[in-house]
C-alpha cells in the first residue's frame, strides 16, 4: 500500500516537474521568438539602409545628369536668343535706312521738280529749251527707277515689320523657357544637396556603429582574456605543433555548415575572431575537446559562454548558447553534451566557437 502511494506520489511530483518545465521551455521559445523577431526587424532595416545609400547614389547621378542636360538645354537657348535678337536688330535697321533713303529720293525728286519751273520761266531758245528738258527728263527717269526700287524694298516693310514681331514673341518665349530651365537647374540641384546630406548622416551612421563593433569586439577579447588568465596557468614552453600533437583531432561542436570562417569580415572592417557555425535552435551543443570548464556565464555580445580548458595553453569559447549543461571545474569528455543552441545577436541559430593557444585567437578549423 505505502508502494502504491509513493508511486503515485512520484508520478504525480514527476508530472508537475514536467508541467513546469513544459511551462518554462514554451516561455523561453516566445521569449526567443520575440526577440528573433526584433532583431530580424533590425537586421532588416539595415539592409534596407544599405539598399536606399544605393538607391541615393543612382538618385544623384540621375540629377547630375539631369543638369547637365537643362544645361545643354539652356546653352542652346541662350544661343537661339542670341540670333533672333541679330535677326531683329538687322531687320530694324534694314527698314529704317530704306524708309530714309525713300524720303530722302522723294525731297530730291520734289526739289528738281521745283527747279525746273522756276528754270523754264526764264528766255531760253527753242533750242536749249529742248536739250534741257531732255536732260531733267532723263534725270528725273533716273530718280524715278531709284524711287520705285526703294517703294518696291518699302512693300517688304510690311513684312519686315511681321518677322520683326514675330521674332519678338520667339525671343519673349525664349527668356521665358530659359528662365524654367534655371528654375529647374536650381531645384535639382537643391534635390541633389538633400540627397547628399542624407547619403552623408548615413554614412556617419555606418561609421558610428562599425565604431560601436570594433569597442564591442575589443571589450569581449579584453574580457574573454582576463577570464582565461584569472582561471588558467599559461605555460611559456609550449608551441602550437605540440599543443595540436597532444590534443589530436577536434569535433565540431554542433552539426552544421560554417557561414563565418576565421577572420571574415562582418559588418565591414570587424573581423571574427572565431566561425560561426548555423544549426537548428535547441540543438545540443557538444564539447570539441575532453577539457576542465572554467567559464559558464552570460558575455555581452555572445549570450551565455561556456570555456573549457583543454589544455596545453588552448581555451575553446563557446558563444549564443541558450542554456548549459556544465557547471565550472567540471570535466567533460569530447562529444559530451554542454548546452543547447540559442540566437546570435543577429538572430540566427549560429554557434560562436572561438579557440585560444597563448591566450591568442587561432583559426578552430585547424584543429578538425
């Protein structure tokens, strides 16, 4: 009976255990969904910063080229009003010289008329009167041709005076389009300013936050470093070929395709001082090497942190892991299990996995 009861008992704790574990992992997973989210959404809007610093570079060309053209536009203009004004200024003065030499021909012709009226008044003989009529005959005829070749350019006055107006109005349009072209001109090119100004906050931007990496990757080896010394002994005589000799071959510590490899850049001029290896999240997370753990905390900037000691001055870190399995000075075997995969600050499942011979980054995938 009293076995009955304590199996129930367990059963009943065993359940409870289970229910509030269940609780606590479906509280993690919303937790890690969440912060996946917002961090995606960061992520995300990075990208499109980089996508519209693009777009702002080929907005300015288009305006560069753009200007150019009204340029050209304007040039062409300025020049076209530049000949029609020629074309009018010839024309006025065409039409003022022929309307002078007209009156001019007509006082002439008036005043001979004139002269010979008061000259035949006078005692000439038959003779002479008939030689001088001839001679103001033909001189008249001659004044007369001249008139009428001037009354002839006089009837193009008319229309002279029309392609004169005309060319006006043109010369008036002109100005006016001119005018638009520099108003455009200097719209572009205060678009063009705006975008500059833009392209240049983002450009501070990217600065700033590869300035914020560069402090934030030099804090965590600051810190990974005074943990390894404060809980390690670095022995002078040891080199990496006999570290590698003795420690044999490495595992990798999750199943998975290496997307940041040693010193890769990420985020533009921060190199990683460790890979990445993408995985699925809740995978379990396996020790490289047999070792002593020395370190399992929270490091800002990799989640929690699991080092272990594997000796011979070599330190594998272990970074993004959700939860561990292993507690410090504990000792543990290659493969063994100690702790499951969480999220990167950039919010996927990828396994920070760094090594350290003297205290120095080396390249994990030397030791596979």
């Amino acid at each position: 009976m009293k076995i009955t009861v304590m199996k129930k008992t367990a059963i009943f704790f065993l359940g409870l255990s289970f229910i509030t574990y269940g609780s606590s992992v479906d509280a993690m997973k919303e937790q890690i969904k969440k912060l996946d989210s917002e961090i995606k959404a960061k992520n995300q809007r990075i990208e499109n910063i980089d996508i519209e610093k693009k777009t702002i570079t080929q907005q300015i060309e288009d305006i560069k080229k753009d200007i150019e053209a009204i340029e050209r536009d304007k040039d062409k203009i300025e020049l076209e009003i530049e000949v029609v004004s020629k074309n009018i200024d010839y024309g006025e003065k065409n039409m003022t010289l022929s309307s002078n030499e007209l009156q001019r021909k007509k006082a002439e012709f008036d005043a001979k008329i004139i002269a010979w009226s008061r000259k035949t008044q006078g005692h000439q003989d038959f003779e002479e009167d008939s030689i001088l009529k001839k001679q103001f005959a033909r001189v008249l005829y001659e004044d007369l041709n001249r008139m009428t070749k001037i009354k002839d350019i006089q009837t193009d006055i008319a229309t002279v005076k029309a392609n004169i107006e005309k060319e006006k109005r043109k010369l008036s349009s002109l100005k006016s389009q001119l005018n638009a072209k520099k108003v455009q001109i200097a719209k572009k090119q205060e678009e063009q300013n705006e975008l500059i100004k833009k392209l240049n906050l983002e450009k501070t931007t990217h600065i700033k936050t590869i300035s914020h990496l560069e402090k934030e990757k030099q804090r965590i080896e600051k810190e990974i470093e005074d943990i390894i010394k404060k809980r390690t002994v670095i022995s002078k005589d040891v080199d990496f070929n006999k570290a590698q000799a003795n420690l044999g071959k490495a595992l990798k510590p999750v199943q998975g395709n290496i997307t940041v490899r040693f010193k890769q850049q990420k985020a533009k001029s921060v190199m990683s001082n460790g890979i990445e290896i993408s995985s699925n999240l809740g995978n379990r997370v396996r020790a490289s090497m047999k070792g002593k753990v020395i370190y399992v905390d929270k490091l800002q900037g990799l989640g929690k942190v699991i080092m272990i000691d594997y000796g011979y001055n070599t330190i594998g870190v272990y970074g993004n892991v959700i939860s561990a399995r292993v507690k410090v000075n504990q000792r543990v075997e290659a493969n063994e299990p100690i702790g499951i995969l969480g999220l990167s600050t950039e919010g996927k499942p990828n396994l920070y996995y760094e090594v350290r011979f003297n205290l120095k980054p080396i390249n994990p995938e030397l030791m596979f």
